[in-house]
C-alpha cells in the first residue's frame, strides 16, 4: 500500500465547521500550522461569538425570567437554556484549549503511522465518524425545522384569528417559533419576519456548534479506540511478523531446512524454520526486541494521548452530563404534557429533541466505554502473542504492558464519574426520577 493511499484529514467536515462557526482557524495536522486567530479572523471570531452565541443565547436565557409564563412555554424555554448556557462551557475549551485538541488530533493522524496501522481500519473509522457526524447534523436540522414549522403554523392560526377580529377588538399576542426574549416590538409583518429569520440563524449557529463539538469529541474517541485495536493486532502479530521479515530477507533460494527437507516451504507455517536456519539466535533475539520495543512506544503514545485528551476535555464532558440530565428531565415532562394533551405538531418537535439529547449523551458515553474495552484488550494480545516463544529476558516490556493494560484507561467528567455505559444508564435513571418528582408535583397542584 503506497503512501498516497493511506486515509487523511479524519477531521476535515469538523474543521470546516468549528471555522465557518468562528471557534478558531482549526488546521490540518499535514499543514504544520497552529496559527489559532490569524489577521482577520480573529475580528470575524468575535462578531460570530458575541452576536450568535452570546447574544442569542443571553436572549434565550432571560425570557422564562421574564413576564408571567405557563408552564408548557416556561419548561419548554427552559430546555433550550439549560443546553445552550452549559455549552458556553465547551466553548471555552475549544477556544482555550485549540493548541491541546490539535496535538491529539496529529498523534491520530501522523504520529500514529511512525508504527504498526492498519489502513482498511483507519479508513472505516474515517467512514463511519463521517456517517455520524452527517446523521446527528441532519437529526439537528430536523429538529430545528420542527420548531420553524410549528412556529409557521402557530402564526398562520393566528393571522387566521386576527382576519376575524373586528377593528376594536384586542389582538391575540404573535409569538416566535422558539420562546425568546426580544427587546423590541415584533407584531407587525415589517418586524415580525426580520425577528424570524434573526432566530432561525441564532437558532441554526447554536445548534451546529453543539452538534458539530460532540460529533467531533465522538470522533476523536473512535479513532483512538481504533488505534487500541491495531495495537492489539500488532502485539498479536508481532512474532510472526518479526518471523516474516526475516524470512523476506533471505535469497529465495535459500529455503533448505536441517533433516534434508527441501522443497516449496509455505511461508506462515515454515518462515520459523528458515529463519532459524540462516539466522544467529542472537540476530533473532535482536529482531524480535525491536518489534516488541515498536509496540511498547506505540502503547505509551496511546496511553499519553488519551490521558491528555482526558485532562483537556474533563469538564467538557461534566458540562455534558450536567446538560443533558437537565434537559432530558424537562423535555420528559414537556413531551408528557403534549402527549396528554395531543398537541400533536408541538409533540413531534419536543420528541425531536428529546431524543436528539438522548443521542448527544450517548455517542460520548458509548465511545468512551468502547475505549476502556479496547485499551483493556491490550493485556489479551499480550497473551496471544506467542510469548513463550521469546527469550526470558525479552518478556519484561510485554509484562509492563500488561500491567499497565490491566488499569482501566478511562475518561472522566472532571473526575466524578467515568464516561461509559453505566454512566449513561445513570443519567436516564436520574432523569426520570427528577421526571417523576415533577410530575407528581404538577398533578398534586392541578388537583388542588
């Protein structure tokens, strides 16, 4: 496999975004650039911050303070700003921490190749984080244009109710698809559209800053599970590797083993054989150390990598099991309400969302238990790699590395909880438990 054939630029869709989004000129790791905030950009990254992010957020989080609200309008708000608020957090990661979040990106993509990898394996990584990258985009875009359309059809009733109205009677109140404090006057046609469009943007700019953040954190933790799992194939195969070049070395020729055996030797069953024939045992020895020594330094940069990665987005993950334990709990009583009361295009986009911040919790969740397992995996390949095979005095880079497999590799929010499955699990049954506190307050207060 040739050089040029080898996959690049993991992250490019992720680049382009956190750059258009104003989150730092992200570069290429074969660009050999860490230039955050060039010339101009850097007045562009401030507009796009304060007028998207911290303007239309700063909006969004004072209108459930602000008047007097029911509760299916105040907790379906309450929602948007429990997510959109904490997000700031990661925000401040990316734009803090570029230089970090680079360097991991460059030990997957060119370090990485300075050892053993398998290119079929890198390059299905690369496929499937694009599939879901470009599914949990367009499962956002769905649910933002749930909300466009519920608020359309919200204001077409209403233009409908106003068509009715005598000239004296007082108008019904015109409302925004997402509940939003605007300082201005909006009722009229001249100013209502403006405000839409300004909304719809606001809405659009801070949803594919949460999508594309997660999508990539995600990303970065496939590929370093993926690089466990070539490391795992390379300790497997280390021996018989070793064997195999060896065996390459030699004339094709010389292929007569000691007994008188001469003829055409199968290469995986009798590479062992030649090789002991033509080779000094301390030549062997020597072979062996350097593909063992290989795999050791690719585990340690795996192991550097990850804990730096952890330390860099610790609190970027605490920010999101924050989030979506909140969320989740309210988007739980608001989809209850809607159902009960078949509002059925309101249903449709609060279920939208529901289940979008189901997923944002779960890809991080998921991927990180799927690194644990993976980097735990590397203490099998040691006992897989025919290691009684090797000289006594060889095996004591195997038995660091097995130890060191053995101590569960995790990443943690912040360091109060582990980023897998069973944190998942926690935060669904938190969720509900808050759910149904909730709810049974709500049906208490009904009754009476």
């Amino acid at each position: 496999m040739t050089e040029t054939e080898r996959p690049s630029r993991y992250f490019v869709l992720h680049f382009r975004l956190l750059r258009f989004l104003g989150l730092g000129w992200w570069h290429q790791p074969d660009e050999e650039n860490t230039e955050n905030f060039p010339s101009w950009y850097l007045y562009y990254s401030i507009a796009t911050q304060v007028i998207w992010v911290a303007g239309f957020v700063g909006l969004e989080t004072i209108d459930p303070f602000v008047g007097k609200k029911d509760l299916d309008r105040f907790m379906f708000s309450l929602s948007f700003v429990i997510t959109h608020n904490l997000t700031l957090i990661k925000l401040c990661i990316f734009f803090f921490r570029n230089a970090q979040i680079q360097a991991i990106v460059r030990t997957l993509e060119i370090e990485m190749y300075d050892y053993y990898q398998n290119e079929d394996k890198n390059r299905k990584t690369v496929r499937f984080s694009k599939i879901m990258t470009g599914s949990f985009l367009f499962f956002g875009w769905m649910t933002i244009g749930n909300t466009n359309v519920y608020g359309t059809i919200q204001d077409i009733k209403w233009k409908a109710i106003v068509a009715n109205l005598n000239d004296t009677s007082e108008r019904p109140f015109r409302t925004l698809p997402q509940p939003i404090y605007i300082p201005w006057n909006y009722q009229k046609d001249s100013s209502f559209i403006p405000t839409f469009v300004l909304e719809t943007v606001g809405l659009l700019w801070t949803g594919h800053i949460v999508m594309t953040i997660d999508t990539f954190i995600a990303s970065v933790i496939l590929h370093m599970s993926s690089q466990f799992e070539i490391l795992h194939e390379a300790i497997t195969t280390a021996y018989d590797r070793t064997m195999g070049t060896l065996r390459q070395g030699l004339h094709h020729d010389a292929v007569n083993v000691p007994g008188g055996e001469s003829s055409a030797i199968d290469i995986d069953d009798n590479s062992e054989k030649i090789v002991q024939s033509f080779f000094s045992k301390e030549e062997i020895e020597t072979a062996l150390q350097n593909t063992f020594r290989v795999c050791f330094k690719q585990h340690q940069v795996l192991i550097n990598c990850v804990e730096l990665f952890s330390r860099t987005y610790s609190y970027g993950f605490m920010t999101q099991l924050l989030s979506s334990m909140a969320a989740i709990c309210v988007v739980m009583v608001q989809v209850s309400q809607d159902a009960s009361s078949f509002k059925s295009v309101k249903l449709v986009t609060s279920l939208a969302f529901f289940v979008a911040m189901i997923i944002q919790l779960a890809i991080q969740c998921f991927t990180g238990n799927e690194l644990t397992l993976q980097a735990e995996r590397i203490s099998d390949a040691v006992m897989q790699c025919k290691w009684e095979r090797i000289p006594p005095r060889q095996r004591r880079l195997l038995l660091m590395m097995m130890m060191r497999a053995q101590r569960p590799l995790r990443l943690t929010a912040a360091g109060f909880t582990h980023m897998d499955n069973a944190c998942f699990l926690a935060i669904m049954k938190a969720a509900y438990s808050y759910y149904a506190v909730l709810s049974q307050k709500d049906e208490k207060e009904n009754t009476i």
